[in-house]
C-alpha cells in the first residue's frame, strides 16, 4: 500500500475550510480525475474517478468526523483506499492548515505504473493546492455540515 501527504495552509478560517471539504459534491471542481461524488448519506459517499484513463467506481464510508478537526474514511468496496484529512487554525484564526493522508493500494498496470513514477502522488499535491484556490477565491464555503461521526458509530 502506497501512502501520499501533502499540506497547505489556506488563507480562511478553519470554520468555513472544513465546512467546504464537507461539500463532496463540489470534489470534480478541484480534483483532477474526480468525475463525481455523490454523497449517499451523512456516512457514504459514491465515487467516479477516471485514474489514469482507467475509469473506476467505489463506495467510501465516513468512520470518523469530529468538525474543524478530522474527517477519515475507507472504501468499503470498488477499491482499496482510506485517508484523514485534518485541518488546524494558526493562532490568528485567519489561515488553516489543511492537511491530506490518503493510503492507496494501486490495481492494474497502469495505476502501478503511476505509483512508481510519483504520478499519483503529483496529482494529489495538485489536487490540495487546487483546494486552496477554490476556497480562497470564494472567501466563503458553498455549504457544510457540522455532524459528528465517532468510531464504532457506522
């Protein structure tokens, strides 16, 4: 299993950077690949992804969410991947530093290819940076949901 992390500090309020990321359904605007993201309900999330011109599908659950903190999942089925993305303020409350861990477990030639070369970690480092523009520019989030899910609760 391949494990990607990359940080970025965003110029807004950890408040309304975590309420954007809660947005899935926003994900193709910034993540490369990314087709769509249906959220299902407050737990599971359905993914279309073209990864490296092989389209794959899964579904994701939520197993920890604590807001302005933490949001980790896993895929229950299509492939196998499961991350955290965590967000912290600075001490002004102005900036927030967001930062991604996604562990990946590539299928097919083609994805272990992209994993040898770094590709997929590039697109992962692009995709966080294409984050903090979209939020950045906005100045403010398109929605958000402030739920709890504990471990154990899905």
């Amino acid at each position: 299993m391949s494990t990607m992390e990359k940080t970025v500090t965003v110029d807004l309020p950890v408040s309304t950077v975590y309420d954007q990321w809660t947005q899935f359904e926003t994900f193709p605007q910034f993540m490369e690949g990314v087709e769509e993201v249906r959220q299902i309900d407050n737990t599971h999330l359905h993914w279309k992804a073209d990864i490296l011109g092989v389209t794959r599908e899964w579904d994701a659950e939520i197993v920890d969410q604590t807001p302005d903190e933490r949001i980790t999942w896993r895929a229950t089925d299509g492939t196998t991947n499961d991350g955290t993305v965590s967000f912290a303020s600075d001490p002004s409350g102005q900036h927030t530093e967001v930062t991604l861990r996604l562990e990946f477990e590539p299928s097919g030639i083609v994805e272990k290819a992209g994993d040898l070369t770094h590709l997929i970690q590039h697109r992962v480092d692009g995709d966080l940076e294409r984050f903090k523009d979209f939020i950045e520019s906005r100045g403010l989030e398109t929605g958000g949901w402030r739920g709890e899910v504990k471990p154990g609760d899905v």
